[in-house]
C-alpha cells in the first residue's frame, strides 16, 4: 500500500533561516509525490508535485523539494524563512490504483519573527 | 480562470435537513474529487469523477449522495447527517484522472451538523 509519513508535527524556524519539511514514502512503483500547504479554515494550496524528471523540484512561493529514490523521501525547504509561510504542510502521494491522494499526517510549522 | 470555487464556505444544518454542497471549475478539467478533512487531521478521499461518471465510492455512507451534472460542476447532496459528519468538505480538479497535472483543491465548504 502507498503511504507518506511525516515524522515531525511542529517545526520551528526564525524567520530568514532555511526550513526542512520532511518527508518519506512507501510506493510500488514509481512515486507521484506532492506537496500542500493549508492555512487555517482554508483549503490546499499546491505548491509542488514531483511525477518524473529531476530530482530537484521547483514550487510555488519559493518553496523546493528534493526526490531522493535511495532514502525514499521528499523533503520541503526553502532557504530562507518567512512568518508568512507558518501554516500546516502536508506530504502526499497518488495511489495508482485509485488515483486518490494519500496525504501524510501533517506538519505545523511555525516561522518566529 | 484556475480556480476551483466551492459553495457555501460554512453550512450548519440539522439532522433532519437536506442540504446541498456545490463545487465548479472552468479549467476544463474532467477528473473532480470530494474530500472529507476532520479537524487536525489529513483530508480523505471520498469520490472520484472521471468525464462525468462515477469512479471510485471510497465506501462513504449513503447519506453522501455525490452528482457531476456536467464537466464542470459538482455536488455533493447532504441528507440525515450524523453530527460526526461536521467536517471541513474539500472538492478537487484534475485535468485527467492520474495525478500527472497535478490536483487543484477549492478552499472547501466547513459542514456543521446540529
């Protein structure tokens, strides 16, 4: 079965240092990998998907995220931080079968000014 | 226009109501998905449209009853709900079904049941 974990529930950063959303997976086959952020009482926002290609993924708001098939994840980052960006990430991956989106627990991350 | 628009943004209805929750897309897009997303947790499949049909039921009580009267509109019927349906109802587009274009989500309709 497919399935993303994100191992962290809260990540704090201070504004204008990088940030790391982690990230790993568990796919048959070859992963379709996306990344959502939410803000409070709103829906997703897209910011990236990694389907095929080069490893190294170019999103929205200047948010990043690098495929890594050997350590099997998917990390978010962005170098450097704004307390605009503090809302919920979540880490998904398409299931083949039913081509639903399987999303990862969710991680809040927290931008101090 | 790139957006998904969902409607109403919050609904309360009693247990014996029957309401009605829209979603609509001019992206052209002919995959549509609704998702059900409780407080502090992920968002969880409930219905999968492909060209107006039906595709996946992800075993969702009959009480969600889902329509896709056309390629860009679709509804989510709401009849004798439970309070523990009180959710956040997020509806989704996808240019075909497949995830290779990716997945556009609306800002959801939060459902309150009374």
């Amino acid at each position: 079965a497919q399935s993303v974990a994100q191992p962290e529930d809260q990540v704090n950063v201070a504004e204008g240092n990088p940030l790391t959303v982690k990230c790993t997976y568990s796919v048959s086959g070859n992963p379709y990998l996306f990344w959502y952020v939410q803000y409070p009482n709103r829906g997703l926002q897209f910011l990236l998907k990694y389907i095929t290609g080069d490893n190294l993924v170019k999103g929205s708001y200047g948010f990043e995220a690098e495929f890594n098939k050997s350590q099997t994840s998917f990390h978010l980052k962005k170098p450097s931080a704004l307390v605009s960006d503090s809302a919920l990430y979540f880490c998904a991956v398409r299931d083949y079968n039913t081509d639903k989106l399987i999303f990862g627990t969710g991680t809040r991350l927290q931008v101090f000014p | 226009d790139t957006e998904v628009t969902q409607t109403p943004k919050h609904l309360v209805m009693g247990m014996t109501n029957k309401k009605s929750l829209k979603c609509e897309q001019h992206m052209g897009h002919r995959a549509m998905y609704w998702y059900k997303q409780k407080a502090k947790k992920p968002p969880e499949l409930m219905f999968v449209y492909s060209y107006e049909k039906l595709s996946i039921n992800e075993s969702v009580p009959s009480r969600f009853s889902p329509e896709c009267p056309n390629s860009s509109l679709l509804n989510l019927h709401l009849h004798a709900l439970q309070p523990e349906d009180s959710a956040l109802y997020l509806c989704a587009s996808s240019q075909v079904r497949g995830g290779v274009y990716g997945y556009t989500f609306g800002s959801g309709t939060r459902l309150t049941v009374v």
